[in-house]
C-alpha cells in the first residue's frame, strides 16, 4: 500500500521491488493507493 502516488514514495516501492526481484525474478507487486498519510481503516479493508 502507498499513501500518495508522491516520487518519494514511488521510489520506496520501485527499491523494494527490485531487491525483491534480485532474489526472486518472478515476483510481483501490486501497489494500493490509499491517497491519505493515515488511515488505518482503510489500510484494513484493502488489506481483506
């Protein structure tokens, strides 16, 4: 999940996914936008 599609945060989850790729080169992510910088019930109804 990212908060805001900001570069800071884009770039986060693109270092993520390619140390996850350097182990695994099939892995996939699949990036949630949740547009606030704290929101937990929404982080748990995306997350079910």
């Amino acid at each position: 999940m990212g908060s805001f599609p900001i570069p800071q945060v884009v770039r986060g989850i693109n270092a993520a996914q390619q140390a996850a790729r350097s182990v695994n080169p099939d892995v996939e992510f699949d990036v949630v936008w949740l547009n606030s910088w704290f929101s937990p019930e929404t982080e748990e109804s995306v997350s079910q």
